[in-house]
C-alpha cells in the first residue's frame, strides 16, 4: 500500500514538473515569436499561457512583460495599459529591467504605473472563485483534486469523470490493458525464476535464466510504459480541462494557441 501511495505521490510530482517544463518551453517560444515580430501572436499566446493554473508569479511577469512589449510595438496603447495594470496586480513593486527594455516602454510603463497608484491603491489581486474576472483577465482554476488522483490510479478515469467519454473510454481500456500485462509479467516473471532456482543438474540452465529474463525486462518494460502513459493522461487531462474552461459561455472569447512539444 505504501509502494503504491508513493508512485502516486511520485507520478503527481513528475506532472507537475512535466508541466512547468511545458510552460517554460512555451514562453522560450513567445520569445521566439516577438523577435520574428509575430506581436499578435505573442499577445493571443501570452493570454492562453497565463490561464494555465501551474504558471507562477515568476512565469507571469515574465509572460506580461512579452505581452506589453508586443502591444506597445503595435502602437495598442489601450492594450498596453490594461498589461501594465495586471502587471501591477501580480506585482506592486515590479519593475522593468532596463537591460532587456526599451527606455521608452520603461517610461510608458512607470507613467501608466504612476497614474493608477495616484488614482487607486494597488493590492496583488487575489479574486474569489466566485467572483467575475473582468475583461482580458487571465482564468485561473486549477484541475479539480479527484480527477487528478483518478486520472493517476488509472490513466483514463479523470476523463471520465470530466464527462470526456470518448477520451475516457479509450485511455481507460488502454490503461486497463497496460495494468493486465503487468500483472502477467510480474506473476510469469516469479515463476520463471522459481524454475531456473529450483532447476537440478542436467536442466538447460541457458535456457531457463533467458525465459526468466526476457519475462523481467518486459515486466520492466511495461511498468514504464504504464507511468509515462499516466504522464500523458495528466498532461492530456489538464489540456483539455483548460481547453472546455475556454469554451465556457461567459460572455468574452479567449483566443487559443496551443503548441506541442515532443
């Protein structure tokens, strides 16, 4: 019970670092696109990545910051502020590094930031779930807890329980099978050690020690299968959690961007 307590353990863990990983490849690209001058594309991109519940307050900023570098090079300066006011929120303190910044955004930025603190005071936000966010403002809801844990016992049944049926269905008999040969693997394994063990003088011992062990690199072999497979269902879980909070009729439209990296 414990050995399987600690794969669980383990397999959310490595999600969760599969999933960071994941976004920082994704904003190596926003950087990519914004020296191509793809500024929309970096604006549409940065909105979706910012709706990710595993991005950190450090993904974020760094997320805004391309975001308002696009739109203040697209002249937007209505977009612009409304960056710079979620920056504000994220982060009260935050400000540009000359370095990497045009002095003239930092300019815009420290004016715009100016004019809210003399208006406003700022507080990082933090809304309730209950609360609206207002327009362009990035969603945050991260998976919910039960379909993460089922999803990890057995890749398939998060989807399920998502109401995915057709996903759910295929992952979990996918699942079931992987599940099945490692059982047979893991019985056939002991017992084709028991017979090169308890084998007498005469028996072709060449023969028994390679049944045994090709039968324990293919038990091997399929239980790393089963955890890169539960990987894949979490990442593929959490894809497409974000994707039907996306296409929730809530009154605005959130452009979607989604890049895949293998």
């Amino acid at each position: 019970m414990q050995k399987i307590v600690g794969l669980c353990f383990l397999l959310i863990f490595s999600g969760q670092l599969f999933a960071q990983q994941h976004i920082k490849e994704q904003i190596k690209d926003l950087d990519k696109d914004f020296r191509s001058f793809q500024y929309k594309k970096v604006i549409e991109k940065g909105q979706f990545l910012l709706s990710d519940p595993y991005v950190t307050k450090e993904d974020s900023l760094e997320i805004y910051k391309y975001m308002l570098n696009a739109a203040y090079a697209l002249a937007d300066t209505a977009q612009a502020k409304q960056i710079i006011k979620q920056i504000i929120k994220c982060d009260p303190e935050f400000a540009l590094n000359p370095k990497d910044t045009s002095p003239k955004i930092i300019e815009f930025f420290n004016h715009v930031k100016s004019q809210i603190k003399h208006h406003q005071p700022i507080v990082p936000a933090v809304p309730a779930q209950s609360e609206t966010p207002p327009p362009g403002a990035p969603v945050y809801k991260p998976l919910p807890l039960r379909s993460m844990m089922l999803s990890v016992l057995l890749p398939g049944s998060g989807h399920l329980h998502q109401k995915l049926m057709k996903k759910g269905i295929r992952f979990t008999a996918f699942s079931v099978a992987l599940m099945g040969g490692i059982a047979y693997s893991s019985w056939a394994t002991v017992r084709k050690r028991d017979a090169y063990m308890r084998a007498e003088r005469g028996a072709d011992f060449d023969r028994l020690y390679g049944n045994y062990n090709r039968m324990y690199k293919l038990r091997n072999a399929l239980i790393g299968a089963f955890v890169l497979w539960d990987l894949y269902a979490l990442f593929d879980l959490q894809k497409e959690w974000q994707v039907s909070l996306s296409s929730e009729p809530n009154g605005r439209t959130i452009s979607l961007a989604v890049t895949m990296r293998w």
